[in-house]
C-alpha cells in the first residue's frame, strides 16, 4: 500500500499485527495498523511520543 | 483453558513475544487495544474479553494506570496492581518507599517552587541530578553542575508550567562506573540481569543507545531486588542499580512496565515465559 503522506509504497510485512508501527521509509512518517484483513490493511497516524511514554 | 490477556496501546517487540509465548504455553490469549476500549460505572468484566488475568502493558504510563484502575474496579486481576503502578510510576514516592525500607538509595530533595529548590540546589551543593518525578527513558534527566545551569533549568520549568514541573526533585550525583544494571523481577525473584553502559555521556538508558551486556546475579542483587520488589508492592519490575563506590549498590528507580527486547536476546531465562507464568499463578 501507499504511504498516505508521500504516496510512496510502503513494505508492510505479512506478519505485521494490528497495532504495531509501521514507517514510510520515503518521508519517516509513522502509521500504526488499525485494521487488518488478509491483504486489507488500514492504517491511522500514529501517536507521537507523549511525556508519560516508557517503563 | 485459563485465558490471559495482553492490553497495549503500542504493539512492541515485547507485547507480540508475550503473546506467543502464552499461546506456546497453551492458554488462550487476547489483544485489547487500550485506546479504543471504553468502560462505564456499571461496566462488568463479562462485557469484556479480559479473561482471568490481565497483563497491563500501555506505553503510555497515566493511560495505563487508570486502565488498571477500570479493570480493578471490575475485579479483575491485573498484573501490575494500580497501587504497584502509581508509586513505580512517581518518582519521589519510590525514592521514599525505597528509603522508608531500608533500601539502599541515592539522597534526594524534594521542593515545591522554583525557589526552594535553588535553595536545595544553593545548600546541598553541586552536582545534582535534576529529573521529573514522572516520565522514562531518560527524557529531561540532567546533571546540574552550576549554578547558571540550575537557573536555566528552573527558569525554562517555569515557562512550561505543566502540572509536574512544579515538583523538583534533586538527587545527588552516584559516583559509579558509566554503566548502572537493570534487574527484571518476576513475583520479587530476580530473574533476568544487564549492564547498561553509557555510550559516552552521563545517561545508560537502553533507549538511548545504552549498549546492554548480561550481568550476572550475585546473592546481594537478588536479596536487594527482593526487598525493593516486596517494598513496592511486587508483580513485574525493573529495578535499577547503581554500583556505589563507597556504598556498594543503590536502587535508584524501579519500572513498572519493564522493556525487554534486548535483554531477551542473551538471558539464560525464558523472560516473556516467566512473566506468562507468573501471571497465571495470579488467577483468583
């Protein structure tokens, strides 16, 4: 599918699940999978790093 | 079948090799996405799909402490438990925890306004560490080693004013090897061990490039990891150590959603397997 910032094609791998992060190798942008089905993928934006983010 | 379930609000390395490893193991496991779940006053477990026990695993710390609040409130058994949560997740009330323990931890001071804690800064002496009280990964962890800097630091938490910049919290500088070692406790037995050495400057956060090297666990990091654990209120940890050079180890942070992506790769234990395990010893 295509990066829907640059348009670019993006590799998402078969084993990818919903909710990983996905990048667009073109512009960096950063997507997280919100759905999945089969070769069905929908991607949103995903969420920058927030200051309450890590262990 | 016992279910678990894993609830993220970011599918990492660490989420995906939980869940396999449940399923290796032969129980049945969900996903739940944080973000997109909802609960009510009248919200009951049956509504969900949590199963028996339930592995809290956001990445983001306030959403994560009240999805466990929620999931208490419907009974159901979270790994970790809120109250774990809200001290792991607040720094100055773990460092009085640790300290109220007896446990080994670096002096630190607490003020409530800007000039209090110049004060602090003005009395005690430099250098100090200065960091939030909550927030990870080494984001806004700064050495103070002069006044002109602590006036910088201070006046640039003025200008943003959030809710914790009004809290500082100043600890003194452990003088240590560049490294300090991160102790993943299951059930408070310490199970897995890494140095996290610096990759040049005063910072050993894995996220920051730290380069991460087994370390093995000597009887003094397993009886300190399980008094900290125990002091906390148990469950999964990351507890960190400095290597005091005239006191020997010091806790100096424990982690209530510990990452273990690189860890993984050299323990001599099963990590994600000792966590699914664990988690199902805690079905009511």
């Amino acid at each position: 599918m295509n990066c829907p910032e640059c348009d670019a094609n993006m590799n998402i791998p078969e084993d990818a699940s919903v909710g990983e992060i996905v990048s667009c190798g073109d512009c960096g942008a950063d997507y997280e999978i919100s759905k999945k089905e089969g070769s069905n993928i929908e991607l949103k934006e995903a969420e920058t790093v927030g200051e309450d983010w890590g262990e | 079948m016992q279910k678990i379930c894993i609830v993220f609000d970011r599918l990492r390395t660490e989420e995906k090799l939980l869940q396999e490893s449940a399923e290796e193991l032969g129980y049945e496991t969900s996903m739940i996405d944080a973000k997109i779940t909802s609960f009510d006053t009248d919200s009951k477990s049956t509504n969900f799909e949590f199963g028996d026990v339930v592995l809290e695993r956001c990445v983001s710390y306030y959403r994560g402490l009240h999805f466990t609040a929620c999931l208490e409130f419907m009974d159901i058994p979270v790994i970790n438990k809120f109250d774990v949560a809200n001290t792991c997740g607040n720094k100055m009330i773990t460092s009085m925890l640790l300290k109220k323990n007896n446990i080994p931890t670096p002096k630190t001071y607490f003020s409530f306004s800007a000039e209090t804690a110049l004060e602090n800064f003005e009395n005690v002496g430099y250098p100090l560490v200065i960091k939030p009280i909550i927030g990870s990964w080494g984001r806004n962890v700064m050495p103070i080693k002069d006044k002109d800097t602590a006036e910088a630091v201070i006046e640039n938490r003025q200008v943003t004013d959030g809710p914790q910049d009004r809290i500082y919290y100043l600890q003194e500088m452990i003088d240590r090897p560049p490294r300090d070692i991160r102790v993943i406790t299951v059930g408070d037995e310490a199970i897995s061990a890494m140095y996290r050495k610096s990759s040049g400057g005063f910072k050993t956060n894995i996220a920051l490039g730290a380069e991460p090297e087994l370390c093995e666990i000597t009887k003094e990091i397993e009886d300190l990891c399980e008094k900290t654990s125990k002091a906390v209120g148990g469950g999964i940890l990351g507890i960190d150590l400095m290597e005091d050079k005239k006191r020997g180890l010091v806790v100096h942070e424990v982690n209530n959603t510990v990452e273990f992506k690189g860890l993984v790769k050299v323990s001599k234990k099963n990590i994600p397997k000792e966590m699914i395990d664990y988690a199902i010893r805690n079905i009511k």
